[in-house]
C-alpha cells in the first residue's frame, strides 16, 4: 500500500462523483418542477419561496440517497459492516487496506471520511443509516396521523364523554417523559413479552379502519363502487396487517424484524396523542362554519361530514405538521440509537454513531461524530424549511 | 377559579397514579424481573432459582398488590421465603420483624431503597435534583431573555428582512436536536483539533464547582434546543398585537416605534410565551437527559438513563413520579397563569 492518503479537495472531488446520481436525478427533479411550476398546484408554489425551495432539495438530497443506496447499491463505497484492523480511527482520505484477507475488489480505493473505532467506513455507514431513516420516519408518521385522524375526527365532532376519554389518555401518553418511555417499552426484554406485537395489533389496524371508513361514507349511496373499493382495501390491508403487525403473512412476503417492529410502535405510540390534540383542535373549529351546516341539513352523515367535508379544509395545518412530525420522528429515531435503544449493536444508526464518535472527540477525533451529526442535522433542517416554505405558500391561498 | 384548581389537581393525581402504575407495571414484567434477578444473584441460575429467589422477595406477588404496598395503602409482605428466613418489605436491615412497620410506601415516605447505587431512592433524588435544578437555573437564565427578545426583534416588523434571518435562526435551533448541536460544540468548542478549547467538553466538575468553562456547553445545548420554540411563539404573538387596532392608534396618536414596542405592545404579546416557556419543561426534561449523559453531568436525567437501563425498579419509579410531578404541575401552572394574565378568558 503505497498510495498517499487523500486531500480535503480530493475528497471532496471522490464525494462528489459518490453522489453523482443523486446530484444529477435532484437537478433533473428542480427543473422539472421550475419549468412546470405553475401547474404544479402547492408544490409548485414551494419554489416560489427560498427557504422552501432549499428545505425540498435538502430533504430530496437525502431520500434519493437511501434511494440509490437500498434499491441500485450505489452511493456508498464500502460494506458499512465491514471491519478493517488497518483502518481503525484512520483519517479521512486514508488509502483502504486490510490487515487480514484480502480487500474487496469491488470496494473503493480510500474511506474518504475515514475509519470509526472498529475501522469500518464512516462514509458509508452515513449512507447505510440514511435507509432506514428514510424508511421508518415517514411511515412513523403516516401511521401516527392516521390513529390521530380517525381518534380526533369523533372527538372533535361529537365531544362529550368521548372525547373526555381519549384526551384524558393523550395527556397521559403526552405527560410521559419520551426517553423513560422508550427506556420502557424498547428493551429486549419488553420484546419477550410480546407487548409491541399488541400495540402494533391495535396501532396499525387503524389505517384499515381509517379507508373502510373512508370509503364507505363516500360510496355507501352506489353499493357497487363501494363493494370494489372495500374489497381491494380490505384484501392488501389484511394482508399488509398480518404481516407487519403479526409476522403472519400468508404468502411469506411481508415481515418486519422484532426490533424494528418495537421502535416503530414506540414511535407511533409516542406521535399519534399529539397529532390527535391537532386534529381535535382542528375539527372543533372547522365544524362551526356553514358549510358543514350545509352538509348537516342536507342531510349527510356524520363520517361523511367529518372526512370529506371537514378533513379536506384541515389539510393546510396538517400537511404542515406532517413535514414538521417527520423531522420530529427523525429526531426521535436517533435519540432511540444514543441510548443504543432497539437496534443490532453494528447497524449503521446515525444516533449511534454519534455516541460512539462522541467518546473518541475528547481524543481529538472529530470524524466519526460530525459526518452522522451533520447528516441527521440537514435532514431534519430540510423538513423544518420544507414545512416553513409550505406553511407560508398555504397561508398565501 | 377555586373549583377549577381543584379539578385540575383531582385530575392530576389521577394522571399520576395511572402514569405510575404503567412503569410499574412494564418494570415487574416477567422478563425484567428475572433480569433483575440474575444481576442481583448470580447469571447462571436456573429458572426456578429465579422463581424462588423473586418469590422470596415478594415479587412475584400481583402487580396491583405489589403497586399498593409501593404506594403505602396495602400492608407490606412478610414472606417466609423457602430458605427458611423470614423477609418483610417494611423491615431496614437488621431490624426484627415484629418492630417493622405495617405499611411502608411512597405514601409513608418511604421510596424504597436503589439495588445499583445501593443507597434510599428519596436521598438519590433530592441530591440529583439539586445538580439538575442548578442546570435549568442557568438554562432558564439563558434561554428566556434571548427567546423573547429574538421573538420580539422578529415579531415588531412582520416581513422584514430581520424577521426572515431571526426566523430561520430559531427554526434551526430547533431543528437541531440536543445530541447533534452537544457533539458540535463540543467539537469546535472543546477540542484541540479545531483549537479553540474555550471550554471544557465534560460537565462532571460542575457537580462540585460551576464556572462558566466547564457549565456554558451543557446550558447553551439545552438552551439552543428550546429557545427557536419560544421565539417563534413570542414572534407570532407580537406579530398579531402589532396589527391590532390600538397599536394602530398609538401609532396614528404619534408615539415613537420603540415606545409603541415597549410601552404598549410588549405586556400583551408576553401572555402567549408564558404558557409555552410552562410547557417547555417536558421537553427540557428530554434535553436534560440527554445533555447530562452527553457530557457526563450526573444528574437527575444522567439518573433516570442509570436506573432504566440497570431495570432498577424502584429508583426508576421515584425518578418517574418525580419526572410526570414535574410535567403536570407545569400545565397546572401555565393554565392558572394563562387565566390570570388574560382577563378576556373565564374559567367559569
């Protein structure tokens, strides 16, 4: 090994071709939308405003990363589980070598941001983390909105008892301090029980409610219609249910791994009271205005009020809190990896890394915690002056 | 006002008894008490080792029963365990059965005794909570002034281009969680790489002597993290008060800009921060925890993270009765003080 390590510029050149593609599809995907803004309808009017315009291109930087990264095995250099007793602590730019065995061909020829304690590559071991950041936290809150949607509707719209109820428990959950709760619920041993297979049972089963519902008020006038749209719901629900909540799928496609499973839950369980206290708020102003009395006189139903009538005027504050919840859930996925909380102890875990790189700064070896940091800190940013840019483009209309 | 106090506090300890009884609950799980056991005897024992050893003890007793005699309504058990050795739950070390009180709960003042620090769980968190009340001291000192005075500099002019630069600032606080924006301080802060080294990257001197060296990073992570909350809370109430009609004909009367800011709009545009610097203190609780483990600052947060993780059951009950105390006496307050600064809601 007779390479010389690599300069600051040099490295920066290497990342860079590393990150051609999701360069090239994000230019691509901007002038796409410049061009066609104005048909575009509220995403279009995103590049009307700055800060939504650099929110967007951080948060799309970052999900076609884990795009390339899990589908085409593209971005990243190394295996992120490949250790090298060469390369531990090495500094960026450092030529890849292994002490033992041979290196892979396929690998690349330097670990541009060097080597962590274990000598693994850091570089990669950002990309790796960017999947499964990029997979659970929107979904997270997808799930999180739709227990909200379908708990807060009701209580804002019938009130009473109720709704005494349920905001009773949300402040419950809310009251909780988040980490004793995650100390609580993701542990092996909470695992062994088998609680997080029950309150993903409960939790996800309100999605399907959610479309059954949904469906049904809209259509329960042509039986026809109604019959295709709960059938199709209802066939992949079940089927996506069974295998995500209970492991259980029939023909063996879906299933979520026990750790993952409980992070979720926790993740759901710990968004979804807050999301229920928007959407209440919400309904309980909506549901003064005329046109719901309209609807009231005319004569329609109360879910068919509440989720064609009421849900569509609340979508501006909702989508805004969605963008927002999602960062939050990134936040909390990695304060999940600080406390080495529900995940294998080599995953790649930008909370993670940062408390291992963390331990070594003191040694003055800032490389190993600042990639992830500044990772899960541009993400997170993007989704704030995302929702910022969507927040003022609503409040515009 | 009065009916009103009482049913929130009715409320509360409601919550609190069921909050308490769910990390009771999940901490005497099956699974987690023989955890508990094997770091407390021996890893190699076999499965009815553990049961008798936990039956010895009492815990295998009903969680309600077992929750009762932790809360001092039930009485406590006396077992004669299968060693032949008689235990009670109320008895110190030492002390002959018969002498031992009947109840003996949280109720009675009796927290229980912590199986990792070896010490009574009341001393440990008096002592935490000191370290940790110093911290959010000077977090509170810190964040408050510069989040209202962020607020108002971007609330008194709507649009402006101060407004916009203050406004992304604070959205980038808050967007950068503890453990990020620690680790960054620290960094540039802290080591010899960057050189700076203005400040110290561990807090564990603080506990005996604060200085500014070694308390500013652990205080300014916590602070940053709340601050963008306030801020925009404080800027979009300041923002509403300066378009109303009285701002108006303060204005039209010819008073100067900053006498309108000061004088006239200032006192109203505060009630709305008032309850969300209240409601902030959950979240602080999560910063706390975070920051006291980040730079080692053993706290009530560094605590919480030392009973969870060592299942240490009832030091981690006390920690959390005092954690959700701690949440719902700041809602009782930010509601009472919500009421009491705007006479435009009733309770009644």
């Amino acid at each position: 090994m007779n390479k010389d390590a690599l300069s600051w510029g040099a490295i920066i050149g290497q990342m860079g071709i590393q990150f051609a593609p999701v360069l090239i599809l994000l230019v691509i995907s901007f002038a796409l939308s410049l061009t066609f803004k104005r048909r575009l309808g509220l995403y279009g009017k995103l590049f009307d405003s700055t800060v939504g315009m650099i929110g967007l291109a951080l948060v799309l930087f970052w999900v076609f990363t884990a795009f390339f990264a899990g589908v085409f095995d593209m971005v990243a250099t190394h295996n992120p589980l490949d250790q090298s007793a060469m390369m531990k602590k090495a500094l960026p730019g450092t030529p890849y070598s292994k002490l033992i065995g041979t290196p892979d061909p396929d690998a690349g020829a330097y670990y541009l941001l060097g080597g962590d304690n274990l000598g693994r590559d850091v570089f990669s071991r950002v990309i790796a983390g960017s999947i499964k950041v990029i997979l659970i936290a929107p979904f997270a809150t997808v799930f999180a909105f739709m227990v909200g949607i379908t708990l807060g509707l009701p209580a804002g719209y019938y009130g009473g008892r109720f709704d005494t109820v349920l905001s009773f428990l949300s402040n419950l959950v809310l009251a909780f301090p988040v980490i004793l709760l995650f100390y609580l619920l993701v542990t092996p041993e909470i695992v062994q029980t088998g609680i997080p297979v029950y309150m993903a049972a409960v939790l996800f089963i309100f999605p399907l409610v959610f479309l059954v519902i949904l469906w049904n008020s809209r259509y329960h006038t042509q039986p026809m219609k109604r019959n295709v749209y709960l059938a199709i719901t209802l066939v992949i629900g079940l089927w996506v249910y069974l295998g995500m909540a209970w492991d259980a799928d029939p023909l063996g496609l879906i299933s979520v791994p026990p750790n993952v499973l409980v992070v979720f839950v926790a993740v759901v369980f710990v968004n979804s009271p807050t999301v229920f206290r928007i959407v209440r708020g919400l309904v309980l102003d909506i549901k003064t205005r005329d046109y719901v009395a309209a609807a009231q006189t005319r004569g329609e139903g109360p879910w068919y009020i509440m989720l064609w009538e009421i849900l569509p005027n609340a979508r501006g504050p909702l989508l805004v809190d969605f963008c927002l919840r999602i960062g939050y859930t990134t936040i909390l996925l990695g304060t999940l990896g600080f406390f080495g909380l529900g995940l294998e102890s080599e995953s790649p875990d930008w909370g993670k890394m940062i408390i291992d790189g963390r331990r070594l700064l003191s040694a003055n070896i800032l490389h190993i915690a600042i990639p992830p940091a500044l990772a899960l800190l541009t993400l997170v940013l993007g989704l704030n002056f995302l929702a910022d840019g969507l927040r003022e483009e609503s409040l515009r209309d | 006002m009065g009916k009103f106090i009482l049913r929130r506090i009715g409320v509360m300890i409601l919550t609190a008894l069921c909050l308490t009884f769910i990390v009771f609950f999940l901490t005497n799980l099956y699974p987690n008490l023989e955890k508990f056991a094997k770091t407390q005897g021996n890893f190699r024992m076999s499965d009815e080792e553990v049961a008798t050893f936990l039956n010895n003890r009492g815990y295998l007793q009903p969680t309600v029963t077992k929750y009762g005699q932790w809360l001092g309504v039930l009485p406590g058990y006396v077992i004669e365990g299968t060693d032949g050795k008689v235990r009670a739950r109320c008895a110190a070390p030492g002390q002959p059965i018969e002498e031992a009180p009947r109840f003996c709960g949280v109720l009675q003042g009796n927290w229980g005794f912590s199986t990792t620090i070896k010490e009574d769980v009341g001393g440990i968190i008096l002592e935490k909570l000191g370290l940790t009340g110093i911290l959010m001291f000077w977090v509170m000192l810190l964040m408050v002034p510069s989040a209202l005075i962020l607020g108002v500099l971007a609330g008194m002019r709507e649009g402006s281009r101060l407004d916009r630069s203050l406004s992304t600032f604070s959205i980038s606080t808050t967007a950068t969680p503890e453990y990020v924006s620690g680790v960054l301080f620290i960094a540039i802060f802290a080591s010899s790489a960057v050189g700076l080294k203005w400040f110290k990257g561990t807090a564990t001197s603080a506990m005996d002597n604060v200085t500014f060296e070694n308390f500013f990073l652990p205080v300014l992570t916590i602070a940053a993290y709340g601050m963008g909350y306030i801020a925009r809370m404080t800027r979009a109430s300041m923002a509403e008060v300066m378009t109303s009609q009285y701002i108006r004909t303060a204005r039209l009367k010819g008073v100067s800009f900053p006498n309108i800011v000061m004088k006239h709009a200032l006192r109203n545009a505060l009630i709305a921060p008032f309850t969300v610097i209240m409601l902030q203190f959950p979240w602080l609780l999560n910063g706390v925890v975070i920051v006291e483990t980040l730079f080692n600052y053993k706290g009530f947060g560094w605590t919480l993270v030392l009973a969870a993780g060592n299942n240490d059951i009832e030091l981690l009950l006390g920690v959390s009765v005092i954690s959700v105390f701690v949440v719902l006496v700041t809602q009782l307050i930010s509601d009472i003080g919500y009421v009491y600064l705007n006479p435009r809601i009733s309770v009644s």
